[in-house]
DNA sequence: TAGTTGATTCACT
DNA sequence: GTGAATCAACTAC
C-alpha cells in the first residue's frame, strides 16, 4: 500500500481518475482515531464547462475556492444545510475539476464508524451516498482546503486492479438542472458492490 | 438586503 | 412513497 502522489491528481482527465480512484482507500484521522473506507463510487465534474460544477463558467466564490486549488486537495461543500460531499479536486491550479466520492466500503475503523453513524457497520446504508461516505469517515467542513498527501486525510492504493470490465458508468444523480450534462456517463462505481447509492 | 434552491438523507405513512 | 431538515451561494432588487 502507498500513498498517492502529488503527480496522480495534477493529472487534468477527470473522467479517467473518477474510474481509477474506484477501489482506492480514503483514510482519514480525526482526534486521532483513524477511519477508511474502499472508494466505490464516483462521480466526475469537468470544470468551467461542466453546468453541474459549482465553477461552471469559471464562477468563484469562497466556496467553489477550493476547486481552483492545484490537483491533490480536498473540496467539502455543505449541501441541503445537512449534508458534507466530499470531492478530490484535481488537475492544475486554477482548473476547477474535481472527482465527488459517492460511496465508500467501510475498511478500518470500523467501530468508530459505527458510532458515528449509530447504526451497523454491515448495514449498507452506513457508507452508501455522499452525505453518509463523508460522515462514516467524519468528514466535516474542518476537512475542506486540505492536502490529500498530508496525515489528516490522504489516499492510498490498495493494490487491488479493477479492470474495465468491474466498473460500470451511468450517468450522474441528482443534477437534472443541468440540463444536457445531467445525461452524460460521468457516475462510476464498482460492480457487485453492495455499497453504492441507490440507481435513480 | 431578501428570496430561492440544491452534487441529500432519514423518519414516517 | 412522501416530506422535513437547514444553510451557503446565487439571483434579483
């Protein structure tokens, strides 16, 4: 197992790290307990052109800052005053792509996670969705604007190879306003996985 | 300065 | 299956 580096996120294809980010660990310690979960769902956001982006059209704000960070940062946005989404921002400074986590397997930490949740680990909906990955791991606001190489929060690959055929595309949830992008097949997850969202 | 809305989840019927 | 929770950013005055 090793950490990722810098290099993998500066890469500027959003949709190829969406898919090669699937089967990834996702480590993250908070008052010093330490959580992960396998990545098993993604979902890739391309940018000034993409209209499901906060940044489409180059749009900045306090909020959408975090995606114009040089690839290898986290971006944590609160959504319906509820709910943490976590995104991997990547590529280079000033080009606002990011890869959402969807859903994660629960992998270390188990109890902590089970805690937190308040429910059991082997329940699917404990880490399946982008509000319950994010709190499974205790991802907050506090997480926002951090390296992912740091020790606070950093991926690592597993090893394990998952090849084309493991992953399967659909297009993205929740963004029907964006209109002709909302149809696109940028939502990745592993297959024969218990521990995705549910299709829509 | 005020009104609308969303990259959602959970509890309840 | 339906609806509430809850707040920062966006849009319009």
């Amino acid at each position: 197992m090793s950490k990722l580096k810098p290099e993998y996120y500066q890469n500027t294809d959003a949709i190829f790290l969406a898919q090669d980010l699937l089967g990834k660990i996702l480590f993250t310690r908070k008052n010093g307990e330490v959580t992960a979960g396998i990545i098993t769902e993604t979902e890739a956001y391309f940018g000034t052109e993409d209209k499901a982006s906060h940044a489409y059209g180059g749009r900045r704000s306090s909020r959408t800052e975090a995606m114009y960070q040089p690839g290898g940062f986290s971006y944590v946005y609160l959504c319906y005053g509820i709910h943490h989404l976590f995104n991997i921002v990547v590529s280079k400074e000033d080009d606002p792509k990011s890869v959402l986590v969807r859903s994660v397997e629960p992998y270390k930490g188990l109890e902590i996670i089970r805690k937190r949740r308040n429910m059991a680990v082997t329940d699917k909906a404990v880490s399946s969705g982008p509000g319950s990955a994010s709190k499974a791991l205790g991802i907050d606001m506090s997480f926002n604007k951090k390296s992912l190489t740091g020790d606070e929060i950093w991926i690592e690959d597993s090893g394990l190879l998952y090849g084309s055929e493991d992953i399967t595309s659909t297009p993205r949830v929740g963004v029907a306003y964006a209109q002709e992008h909302a149809l696109l097949p940028l939502r990745f997850y592993l297959k024969n996985n218990r521990y995705i969202s549910k299709n829509k």
